[in-house]
C-alpha cells in the first residue's frame, strides 16, 4: 500500500485509523469486517444498491456549472449537486449501503447518531424503506436548532432518543449509540454517517460515497474533456462528503484537495471545530486521529454554528490527507460560512446548508487561475437551517 492515501489492510490511513475498541464491541467490528467487502462485492449487491441510487436516491445527480460565480471570480466552478439527492444530502448514498449490507448480516434493529439531522433522516429514510427499526440519537441542543429534521425522523417512523450528556452535540450522540450497540450486539447494526469510528467504518462509509467522486470524472470528462479537474473542495467535520468526492482522486496528484473546516467564533476563541490547526493525535470513537482536546487528554467541546461540523475530531482519511500535505485545510468561522449561505443563495439560486458554506468561503480566501477547473460538492441544501438564517439575517 506505498504511496496511496487509501486504507491499508489493517484499517489505517497513514499513521491514523485502526480499530480502537473494548472488548464488548470486538464480535460486532470483526463481523463487519470479515464480510464487508466480500458482500459489497456481490452482484446482487452492487445491482440492488445501484438501481436504488438510480431510481430511488434519484441519482446522477448534476454537475452544474456555475456561471455567475465563475464570471464574478474569474474561474470555472462546477457544483456536484449532491442536495438534489431524496432527502437532501449526500448521506443517503450510504445508508442505502449500509442497510443493505445490515440486512445480507440478518440484523433487524438500526441505530445511528446525527448532528445536523440529515443523516438521521437518511437513516429513518432506508429503515421505513426496508420496514426495520429505527433509534436515532441526536444531541439536545441540536434537536432544537434542527427541529425541521427531527420531525422528518419521526414521520418516517424512527425514534429520536436526546444525548443529554456533555455538550449535547453529535459527539454525545456518537458516544449514546456506542452504548446502545454493546448493550445490543446479537439483532443491531450501527450505521455511522461519517467516515469515523473503528475500521471498518471510515473505509465502508467512503466506498458508499465514493459514487460522488465517480460521478464527477465521468461528468467533468463530458463537460470538460477531461475527468481531472484542478481542485476538488469540500466542507469536513467528520468528512463523509469530502470522502466521497476525494475517493477516486485520492492518489492522483494532478488534482488538489482542499478542505474546510469550522473555525466558530474563531480558531482561537475557544469557540471552534479547526481540528487541523487545535488538533493533536488522539483516539475517539474507536480510531487514531487528529482530535481536539486539553494537555491532560480530555476531548474539547467543539463548536460550530453548523449543526454537521462540531465534531472535536476528523476522520483518518481527513488527518492523513493534513499529516501528508496531501489535502489543503482551511478554516472558516460562523460569519463567513453565513455570508456564503446569502451569496451562494444570491448568486445561484441555490440555498446551501449551513456546512455547505464554509466550503464556498475558500473563494475568498485563496487566488485561482481563470484556466482552473474546481468542484465544489454542494453537500446538502439550506432547508434544515431556514431558522437559523431567518434569525442570523434577521429575515423575518
């Protein structure tokens, strides 16, 4: 595995990743690990999960050129139009893989943890969808400010259960389904969101989305004549959608990655998710990476005004890509990532989520080539945070 920037043979991306677990939740990991691929593999599998992409999810999605805002930054942006997927985000690329994975394992319980509320939807989605349970654990702060989605949850049938615990965010969440998973080992499958968590996760849930990258260099190969664009950008908090689109890029050097990230209040007010820059090697949720905590070890509370993107830490992939100098990391704080939401918004016609727009703010901060071809995934559209622009924009 020299020279790649994919997962070796033992769950590792680089010097991060792995499989760091208590002893109760090893049969649970191993069963997943020793089938996953092999089941991936099988064409009834890939026939089932890609006419359910095709004709379900509603995929592909577009790639869209963005004519005004190549005009006003004097560069081509093209826009992977992931929130025209059914429910609205990226996320249901993989929960279609996942429940489909849960189902060949014969399990009859779904759990799953979500922070800005889009990958619980996607999971109440694919539970209703295939008549399986669904628990859904969401930190009660962000039940509140993502109250839009919570009800989209319990109209699809699943039970949203608050973590009521720390900062009552998506780490608490993740920390509530860990717990449920030991307790439930025999009938449960945890379908993580992000590329984060024990191997085999960060490598299962980046195949799943690794159709968005796929997607792109044989739409780009159409518009553009070529399936490389220069730079492919996109917003990271545990890093599914930048996963996705990195995937089939991530060992071809002609093309740069860039990454952004939540600085809050600023990178250093105390108030931030900058997991690159405030970062140091740590284990959380079952792998080594980068992750945000005090000099004795104690995970920082993360923030962001973005309900997806405070998590402490980042995926291995993520922390490989900053470690190598592979990806480029950036960090965008609360007013910035919001004056994109209104410009992008403005601009397009497109309302981005929340996370969405701190990708967006690069253009601000970096010079581009008018010859450059970049590809933004549009992760996820505005509706989840209508609130919180009314109230930031004073829109009422």
């Amino acid at each position: 595995m020299k020279g790649t920037y994919n997962v070796d043979n033992k769950g590792y991306y680089g010097e991060f990743g792995g499989a760091y677990i208590p002893e109760m939740m090893y049969s649970n990991i191993e069963e997943l690990r020793s089938k996953y691929i092999n089941i991936c593999s099988e064409e009834s599998f890939k026939k089932e999960f890609d006419e359910l992409l095709k004709d379900y999810v509603g995929r592909p999605t577009p790639l869209y050129f963005a004519k005004r805002l190549s005009e006003k930054y004097n560069t081509k942006i093209y826009l992977k139009r992931e929130d025209l997927c059914h429910t609205g985000a990226h996320k249901i690329n993989n929960t279609i893989g996942q429940i489909l994975l849960a189902k060949r394992l014969g399990k009859t319980r779904i759990i799953a943890e979500t922070g800005a509320g889009q990958h619980g939807v996607a999971t109440a989605t694919v539970c209703a969808l295939m008549g399986i349970e669904c628990i859904i654990y969401m930190g009660e702060i962000d039940i509140s400010r993502q109250a839009p989605n919570v009800a989209r949850m319990k109209m699809l049938g699943a039970e949203v259960r608050p973590a009521t615990s720390g900062s009552k965010t998506l780490k608490d969440a993740t920390n509530e389904a860990i717990r449920d998973w030991i307790n439930n080992p025999i009938d449960t499958h945890y379908i993580i969101g992000s590329v984060v968590g024990p191997h085999p996760y960060p490598d299962m849930v980046a195949r799943f989305q690794s159709v968005i990258g796929n997607e792109v260099m044989n739409q780009l190969e159409i518009l553009e004549g070529t399936k490389d664009p220069n730079y492919v950008i996109a917003c990271v908090g545990g890093g599914s959608n930048a996963a996705g689109l990195f995937y089939p890029y991530l060992d071809n050097q002609k093309v740069k990655i860039i990454c952004v990230e939540a600085a809050g209040k600023g990178i250093r007010s105390g108030k931030s998710a900058a997991t690159s820059i405030l970062g140091k090697e740590g284990i959380i949720h079952g792998s080594k990476t980068l992750l945000m905590q005090s000099k004795d070890g104690q995970i920082t509370e993360p923030y962001s005004i973005s309900a997806g993107l405070d998590y402490p830490g980042v995926g291995p992939m993520h922390a490989n890509l900053y470690r190598s100098n592979r990806g480029e990391f950036h960090s965008i704080d609360d007013s910035e990532a919001m004056q994109w939401g209104l410009n992008l918004s403005r601009l397009e016609g497109i309302i981005p989520a929340i996370e969405t727009s701190h990708a967006f703010a690069i253009l601000d901060k970096k010079e581009f080539k008018k010859s450059d071809v970049l590809v933004f995934n549009c992760s996820g559209r505005g509706d989840k945070d209508l609130d919180t622009y009314i109230d930031y924009f004073k829109l009422k």
